[in-house]
C-alpha cells in the first residue's frame, strides 16, 4: 500500500498544475501570427518524456515509454502502456513598429497511445494513437489609409491544422531494432480576409475573401536502433529516423464577396463576385531525418544528443511554394535518478532537463532563430518496492519549455511557454492464469 505522504504528493502536484492552466486560459486565447504559413505552427512531436530532455528521442528507449519519434523503440516495450498528455501554451508577441506587445494562450490534448509488447522473447512490439501535428489560429486588424480613399480597417483570420491516426510496429534483436509508423495525417486549412472602409457618410459594403482546405492522406515513417553495453554499467544506444515525404489529396473552396453585417442577422452576402468549390489539389509534406546518440549508466543517468533536418523548401500546395525553408534542429537533454531504490519518494523521481536550437521552418520576416530551455520530472504513483512485485509502473510525467522564435532583429518576436502534463499507465496485461 502507498504511503500517505506520496499520494498527498501527487495531488498537491496536480492541484498546481491544473490551477496554473485554469488561471492562464481564463485571462487568454490562441493567437499565432506565424500559423498562417506552410501547415501552421508546428506542435512537438516527442513524448512528454522525450520533451523535459530538449526533445531528445532518437535513440531513446525504456520498457515502459512509448516513444513515436523512433518507432523502433516498440521492440523495447515489456509492458503494456497507455499514455496520455495535455498542453498548455502561453505565447507573447513583441513587436518593433510600433512598439506594442500581445498575450495569448492554449490548451491542448497533446497525444493519446497504447504500447503493446508483443513478444519479449523475439523483441517485438506495437503502438496505435492519435496526436496533432500542428496547429493554425491567429485574429489580427490592420487600418491603412489608401492614397485617395476612406481608411480601410482589415482583418486577417485563420484557423485550423493537421493530425495524424497512427499504428506502428518494432522488432529486432538483443542490440539491434527497426520499426515503422504507418497511418492517416488529415486536417484542415481555413483562411478570411475582410476589408471595411471607415466613413461616416457613405455607406461602404464590406468585402470577404474566404479560403478553405480540407486534406488527408498516408504517411510513413520508419527508425532504426542500436544498443550495446561498453562497461559493466554503461550503455551506449544509437539512433535515426525518417519521416518520408508524401503527397495529400486536397479540396479547397474560394469565395469572393462583399456582405453586411447586422447584430440581428449577422453577416448577409451582397454580391457574390467568386465562388468556387471543391477544387481538387494535392499538398506535398516534405521529409523530415534525424539521428542521435545515447550515453547511460543503469538506473543512474543518462545523456541524449541528437540532430534533425527538415526539408521544408519542397513543402507545396496546389503546386504553389509557401513562405518556408529548410530546417535543422539541435537538441541535447539528460536525466538523474538520485535513488531508483531508496525509500524517499523524492529520491525515486527521474529529473530530466536539455534545450535545442535552430532556425524555425517559416521563412518570412528574415530568418527566425528558436531556442528554448526544457526541464521537467517523472513522479511515481508507486514506489519501487511495490511496482517491482505487481509489475505496475504508473507516473505522472511532466515537461517545462521557455523558449523564443525571432530575435530583435526581426519585427515581431515571439517568446513562449509551454506545460506539458502526462499519465503514463503500464502494467503487465493477458498474463496465462496458473490457476483456475
């Protein structure tokens, strides 16, 4: 049976965290300019664990974290595992002419996972889940004078983004594994301009253009590890993977209008200049590589390095290149258990910190430099003494990203933070009963 003081722990624990998430989302809402480029803003793609270490995953493995970045970590998996996380995202702009500054923020289921092991003897797992990849919503005005003319106020509107349904597989041998991830990446892209022109004495129409996306369509992914022991306690683990490019089928509806807008009614069309619908397309999502390396002393600590490339310069859509680049990223991450076997709680806690850095994929306004520090912990339900006998290793995980996107040098800098929380269940399932 746990202890009093651990489980007064964890809710305490949680009581903070979801107070901190409550009291952010009541004072802000979502709202990223640079999501209007390419797919949007693009959501971490690591486990929560993964994410405290500078998103290190490549050639990450345990027995009981489901790792998706590299599906070959599926042979590695001795209990089955259901994960799930949460995101909070607090966001603020910056800009330099003029001078003003802009508060928002989001919560966001992060993923949700099963990992199976399907064979321990012959390496050989499986994962199925579902998680976004990325994510688009801004609301910004803009009044201009034009040479001549009233001045005009113009919104600019956009919402949507993409997910990804997924089933993968990894097998190998004591030291050696491969796997793949296979699936559905579906979402949507929906963009609105409206123009109004200020005048007191001419009753103006107001004017909409109107763009919407819907897509969908397979990807592939596949990873590759490697692991051996170069001392009686040390272990050395390599790893890379690849995000293989693929082309989404797409349909878009257009429209060209000038409405009114009543308290009453609403936005009523006036004159429908253009209207166009399902017009059919393809998006092309460019691939993505990476490879790293791992440095472990058993239940001690650990030292992840890694490097990954995106080739965002071939992203397309309806044949039309975007406002994108290429990118790398750098990330470096370690963890420490201070005492897996000791009988404090706190002792038993997997403390996890790293950062990364590199230049984002979205190529307007200059380059755009990211670099965020990441830190978090891993806390135990269980302590090891009862998880050790009843083969259950249940924790809750949890993950602190501050970071930025652009520097002074670019007219509007974005600074971030972001609180990633996870329970992660895993427990020996379909065990062939002794007796009846």
């Amino acid at each position: 049976m746990r202890s009093v003081s651990t489980i007064t722990n964890c809710r305490i624990f949680l009581f903070f965290i979801v107070g901190l998430l409550l009291n952010n989302i009541v004072s802000a809402q979502e709202n990223s300019p640079y999501s209007r480029y390419g797919l949007g803003d693009i959501l971490p793609g690591q486990n929560i664990v993964n994410r405290a270490m500078g998103g290190t995953s490549v050639s990450y493995h345990d027995p009981v974290t489901v790792n998706f970045t590299n599906p070959a970590s599926y042979a590695r998996l001795k209990y089955t595992t259901f994960d799930v996380g949460v995101d909070y995202t607090n966001r603020t702009l910056k800009a330099s002419n003029p001078v003003r500054s802009l508060n928002s923020g989001y919560l966001i289921p992060s993923y949700i996972q099963v990992g199976l092991p399907l064979s321990q003897k012959n390496n050989w797992g499986m994962n199925f889940g579902l998680k976004p990849m990325s994510r688009i919503n801004y609301n910004l005005q803009q009044t201009t004078r034009l040479p001549g003319i009233d001045s005009v106020n113009t919104t600019f509107e956009g919402q949507g983004g993409a997910y990804q349904a997924y089933v993968g597989t990894g097998i190998g041998t004591k030291h050696l594994t491969v796997g793949f991830n296979a699936g559905y990446l579906f979402g949507s892209k929906n963009y609105v301009t409206e123009r109004t022109f200020i005048n007191d004495s001419v009753p103006y129409a107001k004017g909409k253009w109107a763009d919407s996306t819907f897509f969908g369509g397979t990807f592939l992914h596949g990873g590759i590890q490697y692991s051996t022991k170069i001392s009686k306690t040390y272990s050395l683990k390599l790893g890379a993977f690849a995000q293989f490019k693929n082309s989404l089928n797409a349909s878009r509806n257009i429209v060209r209008e000038t409405y009114e807008f009543s308290s009453s009614f609403g936005e009523t069309q006036k004159d429908s200049v253009y209207i166009s619908d399902d017009n059919k397309g393809k998006i092309v999502i460019p691939a993505t590589y990476g490879f790293g390396f791992s440095i472990e002393k058993d239940l001690t600590w650990s030292l992840h390095l890694e490097y990954n490339l995106s080739q965002w310069s071939e992203y397309r859509y309806y044949d039309q290149p975007d406002e994108v680049k290429d990118n790398w990223q750098f990330r470096v991450g370690g963890a420490v258990i201070p005492n897996f076997k000791s009988a404090n709680y706190w002792a038993q806690t997997q403390y996890r910190a790293g950062f990364y850095i590199g230049p984002d994929y979205i190529s307007v306004n200059d380059n755009l430099p990211v670099f965020a520090f990441t830190f978090g912990a891993s806390f135990p339900v269980r302590k090891y003494g009862y998880s050790v006998y009843s083969g259950q290793y249940t924790s809750i995980n949890t993950a602190f990203e501050i970071g930025s996107r652009g520097n002074k040098s670019n007219s509007l800098r974005d600074t971030f933070y972001r609180i990633s929380v996870g329970l992660s269940l895993s427990d020996v399932w379909f065990i062939k009963r002794t007796y009846q």
